[in-house]
C-alpha cells in the first residue's frame, strides 16, 4: 500500500476538531480538581470563617494572586495542547503583571513595618508549612490537568507540565487561600510563590513522562 493510500484510510471520516474543545476538557479537568482539593482541605485543615474574611484586603490580594497566575498557566496551556501553536505573550503579561505587584506590595509592607517586625511579617506563623500544603492541595487539580491533557496533542511536554503545575499549584493557592490567615503581602509573595512554582518544577518533570503518546 502507498503512503498516500494508508493517509486516506487513516483519515477517512475524520472531522475537524472545534477549536474550544481543548478549553473545555481543560476547564472540566481543573474544575474538577478543585471540587477535590476543596474536599481535601475541608477534611485536612478546615475553613477560616470567611463572612468576616471577606472584607479584609488580604484575603482577596491572596485570591487575586492565584488566580491571575492561574489564568497565566491556562492561557500556555490552551497553546500547548495544540502542536505548533505559538505561545503568545498573554500568558508572560499577566503573569508578570500579577508577580510585580505583589513585588510591589511587599515593598510597601515592608517599609511601613519597623526592622524589629519585618522578620515576622516574612515569616508570619506558618512559612515552614504554606508551600508543603499548596503542593499538596495541587495534586488533585494536576491530575484532572493531566487526564485532560492526554485527550490533546501537546508536543512540548515538559513545558506543557510546568504550565499544568503553575495553574494547578495557583489554583491550590486560591483554595488555601480559605483556610490560611496570614495577612502580609512579603508572606504571600515567598511562601505563596514557593509552592506554586514547585508545583511548576513537579509538574515539568511528571510531564515529560506522563503526556508521552
């Protein structure tokens, strides 16, 4: 048989794909994977009271820090799961945007703060815990990343793993975010940051394995 004769058998029926469909199978599998990390956290470590919460800036500076960092990992991903998509500069300019005003932020917090407090403002109570459990809330959400991730094509493994861990690890950020009390921006910028792009390294080295076809 010809290899033009073997590409017509292979293709015959074969529909084009709709464009949204990466998107949906990717947003199904991080919803999901919340859904699961909200669980894990409801059984783990609990919820702080978040009526009151709610109206503190801390809270929404630690939701919005996750959440523009996860909107960057979705954006490389929706361009990983395509072979030969260009990456675009979406992604680096939220991302960017999102890490220099927590930067920002942290500076400020800093400079309003005495030297005897700025110790215990990084620090705060929980620094030695804050990545650990961020990297663990993020393995549900890597995992629905992933199963998605093998119904596509990418052909970039290892950064198509790193995006999956930066948007699974932000992702985790933002359920944490429900149960973790600390207010200082210099904390949510290590601590936080941490995790996340440990999720990123994890995930860069799972995928080079895990999304082989």
């Amino acid at each position: 048989m010809k290899t033009s004769d073997l590409i017509r058998v292979l293709t015959a029926g074969a529909a084009p794909v709709k464009r949204a469909s990466a998107g949906r199978l990717l947003v199904f599998g991080a919803a999901a994977g919340v859904l699961a990390a909200l669980a894990l956290l409801a059984l783990w470590l609990g919820l702080q009271p978040l009526a009151p919460a709610m109206h503190e800036r801390w809270f929404w500076m630690k939701a919005g820090y996750g959440a523009a960092l996860a909107v960057a990992g979705g954006l490389l991903l929706l361009r990983l799961a395509r072979p030969g998509a260009r990456l675009g500069w979406a992604a680096v300019a939220i991302g960017g945007a999102a890490a220099a005003v927590m930067c920002g932020m942290s500076v400020m917090d800093m400079a309003r703060t005495s030297p005897a407090h700025r110790l215990d403002l990084w620090l705060g109570s929980s620094w030695d815990l804050c990545p650990l459990r961020i990297i663990a809330l993020s393995a549900p959400v890597f995992v629905g990343l992933l199963l998605a991730l093998r119904r596509l094509a990418p052909t970039r493994l290892v950064l198509t793993g790193a995006a999956a861990g930066l948007t699974a690890g932000a992702l985790a950020a933002c359920v944490y975010g429900l149960y973790c009390e600390e207010t200082a921006a210099p904390f949510v910028a290590t601590w936080y940051t941490l995790g996340i792009g440990t999720c990123a390294l994890l995930g860069a080295l799972v995928g080079r394995r895990a999304l082989r076809w």
